[in-house]
C-alpha cells in the first residue's frame, strides 16, 4: 500500500512540476536561438525585440495589439467580436491590479499552470475511483 501511495505523490508532483519545466525549455530553447537584442524594459530583457516586423510577433505586438492583429491573425478574423472582449477585458484587469507585470506573471505563468495540473489530478483520482467501482460491481455480480 504504501508503494502504491508513493506512485500516487510522485505523479502529483509531476504533474504540478512538468507545466512550469515545459515552460522554461520553450523559453530557454527560443533564447538560445534569438541573433537580435531583446526588448528591454529596465533591467530585464526580453526575447524578442520591439521593432514592427510583418513576418513574426516581437514585442510591438504585446505593446500595439491592432499591428498584430493587422499582421499576424489570418483565421481568427471572424472571431474578433467573440475574443477581443475577453481579451481586452484580461488587460484591463490585470492593469487595474497596480502591477500588470506582477498580475500578468501570476495569472499565466502560476495559476493557470496550477490550476490545469489541480484538474489532472482530479481527472486521475475520478478516473481511479471510477474504475474502483466498477471492478467492484462486477465483482458482485
């Protein structure tokens, strides 16, 4: 029982850990490749740089939503009317919190994450209790 405990931690833990490791090795895969100086906004540099570019997101895009939208979007055009109140929503509250940057971190890069992990486990213990039941009931019969 007590391995079987163990297994069940170990994936818990890994599921919480694998969302934010996945996270910095994307981050960390695109830095290593980027040739131009990143965006630089006081002592932290980005990635990408702030200069418009028609073939890819830069920051200008983070910082001018229309010149992404008017560059970037091909397939979602329709669905502006549906998304940009969601989306622009979003940003107004995560700047009404004082800190965009700290909100904005919070938001996507811990709850988000933790959440999706959360509902996981969830899923797998729902899963394993369904299972339980079932081969009980059958068991029974």
């Amino acid at each position: 029982m007590k391995i079987k405990k163990l297994k069940s931690i170990g994936f818990n833990i890994t599921v919480f850990l694998l969302p934010f490791l996945f996270m910095v090795i994307v981050n960390e895969t695109i830095a290593l490749k980027k040739k131009e100086k990143g965006y630089r906004v006081n002592t932290i540099e980005a990635i990408n740089s702030n200069k418009a570019d028609a073939k890819q997101c830069t920051w200008i895009c983070h910082n001018n939503t229309l010149y992404c939208k008017k560059h970037h979007t091909k397939w979602l055009k329709t669905s502006f009317p549906y998304t940009d109140p969601i989306y622009f929503g979003t940003i107004r509250l995560l700047m009404a919190t004082g800190n965009y940057g700290a909100a904005n971190i919070l938001l996507y890069v811990v709850f988000f994450p933790l959440t999706i992990g959360v509902l996981i486990i969830w899923n797998r213990h729902l899963t394993i209790k369904i299972a339980t039941l079932k081969k009980h009931k059958n068991g029974n019969n």
